[in-house]
C-alpha cells in the first residue's frame, strides 16, 4: 500500500552532517471525511516514524491526522560509522513500512 522514497547519501565523511529527505505515499485519512455514501470514512494514517542509524534511534516523531496525505520528512543527522540507516513508518492498523539503506563513512 505505501511506497517509500528517500534520499539518503551513498558516502559522507566522517563527522559530517548530512541530509536525509523521504516521502510516504499513504492517505492519511483523518477519520473526519465522508465517503460518497455520507458516512465517515475510516480513520487510517501513519502515527509513527522512527530513523535508526546502525539500530540507534536518532528521529523519532508522532504523527496526527493533521499531517497531510503523502507525508515528507527532512532531518539532519552526523556521519559517525558506515553501516544502515533505516526509516520506519508505523500505521494504525499496526501495518509498519521501511526503507533502508547502507551509508559509508570514510
């Protein structure tokens, strides 16, 4: 159901700060809206996201049905050992949805 894109550098040196950008395309139906038939649709957003850099967690932010279908997030976080940076995103339904890739830090 969802699909992920993110920027995540493939090389930084070490103690660097870099960025890491990504997009979810998901819904995020508020719970709020009826349907073509008058009745409320169901609520169904993504109320998780979490960044690990080597397991660490490093991001971590609680989302609400005010955040916007297709959700992006941005954040900074410093080069410190080559290894796997991994993005999680846990929707109601306990559905979770990650990408991950593998930095090198030299």
């Amino acid at each position: 159901m969802a699909d992920i894109k993110a920027k995540i550098p493939a090389s930084a040196a070490k103690g660097e700060v870099f960025e890491i950008k990504t997009v979810i395309k998901h819904p995020m139906e508020s719970g709020q809206r009826k349907g073509e038939d008058g009745k409320l649709l169901p609520k169904k957003i993504i109320n998780k996201f979490v960044c690990t850099y080597n397991g660490a967690e490093v991001v971590s932010a609680d989302w609400y049905t005010g955040v916007a279908t297709d959700p992006i997030m941005s954040f900074f976080v410093k080069a410190n050992e080559s290894g796997k940076i991994t993005l999680a995103f846990t929707d109601d339904d306990g559905s979770v949805y990650s990408h991950s890739a593998e930095i090198k830090v030299s």
